[in-house]
C-alpha cells in the first residue's frame, strides 16, 4: 500500500473532547502496510509527554485496514505522536482520517 505515501490528509479528532488543535492536516511519509501510517503534521503538536509533528495513525477497529482512503473513504483512527528515530510515543486520539 505505498501509494499511500505523499498523499495528504485531514485528520478530524472526535476524541478527547477537549481537542483544542481543530483539524490536523499533514502529509503521509510511512505506510506500513496498510496497518499503520505516519503522518508529518502541518504544525508541531504537544503531547503530554514530548511535542512532536509526527503522528502515527492505525486503524481503531480489528481487521480494518487503510484501503478505504483510496477510495475516498474515511477511516476510523487511533493515534500517537511519535518522535523520530525513537521507539517513544504519546497516545493522543481518536478520530477519522481522509485523504484530502
């Protein structure tokens, strides 16, 4: 699924609902496969571990992929930030993601 990578994308946040950063939007620069995605975010975000404009995307329902974004879909996220070249993340939130 690297056709994927390049494509941007707007990231709609429904959960935590205190979200106040509106929409997120970024570029994808990894695709895992279709499990996972990582995003470089427009703007740096701060976590409440590190601040970081690099966000890690996965499907929120078992056995959903990211192929439904090819199709104009959106897809229903879990997301963390994540810091580069590092195994170290943030849980951040829940939303929807579609390639804009």
């Amino acid at each position: 699924m690297s056709f994927l990578k390049g494509r941007t994308v707007r990231i709609i946040v429904s959960e935590p609902f205190e979200w106040a950063h509106g929409n997120l939007f970024g570029t994808i620069i990894y695709d895992r496969g279709g499990e996972k995605i990582t995003v470089k975010l427009s703007k740096e975000i701060k976590g409440k571990k590190f601040t970081s404009d690099l966000l890690e995307l996965s499907p929120r329902y078992e056995k959903e992929t990211f192929k439904p974004l090819t199709q104009n879909y959106s897809v229903t996220v879990g997301g963390a930030l994540i810091k580069e070249n590092s195994s170290e993340f943030d849980y951040m939130l829940i939303g929807s993601v579609t390639i804009d």
